[in-house]
C-alpha cells in the first residue's frame, strides 16, 4: 500500500518498504488547456549532494544531456526525455540503486523544469496534476507519493521531493518548492 505524503512531510524509505534496494522515482502531469503556440517539454533531474548541501562535482546533476552518475556503479540515472508528457502514468524516471549511491552523496534533490519556459512563455501554472513517486523497481509496487496541489503560477523549476540519508536510512522529504528561473536556478542553488 502506497503512502500519501503532503507537502513538508518527511518519511522513512525502511519503515514504509523494509529492505527497500532498488527505487525508480516516477514524475508524471498533465497540461492544462492553455495554448501558448508551442509544445511543453517538461524535464527531470536529479542533484547529488554532499554533507554541505552543494553539488559534489558539475558531474552529480543528472539530466537529458548528463544521464548517470559518475560512480562505478551509475547508482543515479535519468531514463530518456519525454519530451511531450503525452500519456497516462509516469512522464520521467529516475532510477536510483539506493545500496550503490557513494557515501558522500548525503541528499539527491529531485527537480522539474521546464525547457525553455521563458523563451514559450509557459510555467507550471499551465500544468496540472503534478506528482512524484517513489516504486520499488523489484516488485513494481508503489511505496510512498507526493501530489502537488498548489498552483506555481510564475515558477518554471520545481524541487519535488529530496532523498536524504539519516541514521543510516534513506528518508523522503516532499518539498513542492517553486523557483522562477528554470533549471539555471536550481543549478545555481546547488553549484
């Protein structure tokens, strides 16, 4: 049974999924009838960092033209770009070996931008039903959701949700934080 968080709330991977190794992490919406004479091309990423809450290295930010982790293992990638969000269920993965990530990634900051929001005059207003999940890849079973319920009507970047280590356990915090600059703020942010 699957575990709806609301924004702000923070859960423990080994409480709702004991055991729980290998994740894919599923970000999926839906547009709004709104026209704005180009298509939306919604992305996922993923930022990895270390105990000072900043990139490990310019090659810990997982997106479409950075695909994996740096690690041996590719503990972290992004699986392709879905460039229309056509479709039901998920519109990006992220699939995450939670036994491989290296011990100094400390957080992974789970983000949604839209490509070239300025330029298409969008933002996530024109967006709806917006959520990210967290599925245990061995049996397909959803373990913990977040639906985004506010409307971002300025923002074009989200940080949806961060993974963090405590105690020795993976943890999810559902944050639905907005940023007005697409994904070069959140890059700044975390560079």
């Amino acid at each position: 049974m699957s575990i709806s968080l609301a924004k702000g709330q923070r859960i423990s991977l080994e409480k709702v999924a004991p055991g729980l190794k290998n994740i894919f992490i599923g970000l999926g919406w839906d547009l709004k009838v709104t026209d704005t004479g180009s298509d939306f091309d919604l992305d996922g990423s993923a930022f990895l960092l270390g105990s000072n809450g900043k990139l490990v290295s310019e090659n810990h930010f997982i997106f479409y033209n950075n695909l994996q982790s740096p690690d041996p293992d590719k503990s972290v990638r992004v699986l392709g770009d879905n460039r229309t969000g056509a479709g039901e269920g998920d519109d990006e993965v992220i699939e995450v070996d939670l036994t491989k990530v290296p011990a100094d990634i400390e957080k992974i900051a789970i983000a949604v931008t839209i490509h070239e929001a300025d330029t298409r005059n969008q933002n996530f207003g024109q967006v709806g039903n917006a959520f990210v999940r967290i599925v245990n890849v061995d049996n397909q079973e959803e373990v913990i959701r977040y639906d985004l319920t506010e409307d971002y009507s300025i923002e074009t970047a989200l940080i949806m949700a961060e993974l963090y280590r405590k105690d020795g356990e993976w943890r999810m915090n559902a944050l639905g934080s907005g940023y007005k600059s697409g994904l070069q703020a959140l890059f700044d942010l975390y560079k």
